[in-house]
C-alpha cells in the first residue's frame, strides 16, 4: 500500500513525539482518497502519524474518503483538489 503525504507541513520535533505516542497507541487512521490513477491512497490528514508508522514497521488503517468537491482541511482546498496534488507528493510504501 502507497499513502502520498499531500500535506506539506514537517516538523522534526513534532515527528518525535508522534513516534512516542504511537509507541504505545499503535498504528494510526488516516482519512484518505483511493487514486486508482496513481495507485496510491492521497492522505488527507497525517503527515506525521504516517511518517511514525513507517518508522515503527506499522501500517496505517485507511479511512476511506470520497472524492468530491466538499471542503477539506488542506489549506482551504477541496477533496477532489487535495486528492488530484497527490501525484506531486512524496509517497511512502507501507506492507498490507
């Protein structure tokens, strides 16, 4: 499975304690558009949680979002607009 990180922001400190957490939370759900074009899953959320998982060997749960035109969380943007960035992202393979 391939998650594209559409959201830009990265903070190494941050990234730090999310991998603590995780160390005892576990594997993390991440809200994400199925792009069968690009044969990858487009996070909408959870650039660090997804970056801890594949640091601890974990693999996320996906939580399915539709594409569409509803607003998202990602600066102001749209599913669809979100989703359509993801090719230009950095994507990272995780084992199903």
């Amino acid at each position: 499975m391939r998650i594209a990180l559409v959201h830009d922001h990265f903070d190494e400190a941050h990234l730090a304690e999310v991998i603590e957490e995780m160390k005892t939370l576990g594997a993390p759900t991440i809200k994400a558009v199925w792009m069968e074009c690009f044969n990858h899953w487009a996070a909408l959320e959870g650039c660090h949680r997804i970056r801890a998982a594949a640091a601890l060997g974990l693999t996320p749960e996906i939580d399915e979002v539709e594409y569409s035109d509803a607003p998202c969380d990602v600066d102001g943007m749209t599913v669809a607009e979100v989703a359509d960035r993801s090719r230009e992202s950095e994507a990272i393979e995780f084992e199903e």
